[in-house]
C-alpha cells in the first residue's frame, strides 16, 4: 500500500518532530542583520514569493538574489 501524504499531515510531522530547528533558525533570523533567499532558474522565483511572504508574516525586510 502506497501511504499518500496530504499537505496538512506532512505540515503536521515537521512541526512536531522538527519543532526545536525551527525555533533555532527563527531565532537565528530574528538575530540577523539581514535574510536572503537565494535560488536560480525556478527556484528564483520560488525565492521571490518566500520573499513577499517571508516579510509579510515576519515583518523582516527580505532580499532575494
């Protein structure tokens, strides 16, 4: 049997069995100087809507490059 995965139970494994990195890395963001999101080809453009909603719920300044 294939076991399917649906966005809500895949955001619900990494919150719960990743939840100490990623309050690491968001304290490490908040402590930063500046963010940025990198990527190349598509992953560009992936980079520039993590940029807008990265800032938008943040409320950080995000560069993309």
């Amino acid at each position: 049997m294939i076991k399917r995965f649906h966005k809500p139970n895949v955001i619900r494994n990494i919150a719960n069995n990743y939840l100490s990195q990623i309050q690491k890395l968001a304290k490490d963001i908040r402590n930063a100087r500046g963010t940025f999101f990198i990527g190349a080809g598509t992953a560009a453009y992936a980079a520039l809507a993590g940029t807008y909603i990265f800032s938008k719920i943040a409320k950080k300044h995000v560069n993309t490059l």
